[in-house]
C-alpha cells in the first residue's frame, strides 16, 4: 500500500512540475492554449477574446486539480 502511495505521490508530482512546465513554455513561446481552442473550438471571426478567457479558464483548472494532488 505505501508503494501505490509513493507512484501517486510521484505521478502527481512529475504532472505538476514536468507537465505544466512544458505547457507553460509551449504557451508562452506559441500561445499553444489560445491556438488550440482556436482550432478545436467555434468562436465566432476576429473574437481571440472568447479563446482566451476559455483557455485561461482551463488552464487554472488543470493547474488547480494538480496542486491540491500534489499536497
């Protein structure tokens, strides 16, 4: 039992960390979140502003769920 606690204790942690690292340098060198909802998503012709509230929103959301699994 303390092994699967560890492997998710490690698992979340790396997520944290590793993951959101790379999706921050992603977003921050392409605005990898703003271009996939773009993309994957209808908003309505020169209105970036809906996208981004969206991918802000989400991207809170998965930072948020990461760090309460991480402590």
């Amino acid at each position: 039992m303390l092994r699967l606690h560890f492997l998710n204790a490690l698992t979340w942690s790396s997520i944290h960390y590793v993951g959101l690292g790379f999706l921050l340098k992603a977003q921050s060198q392409n605005r990898f979140l703003v271009h996939h909802f773009m993309k994957h998503y209808h908003y309505s012709s020169n209105d970036g502003g809906g996208a981004i509230a969206e991918a802000f929103t989400k991207w809170d959301l998965i930072y948020n769920l990461s760090m309460c699994m991480t402590y």
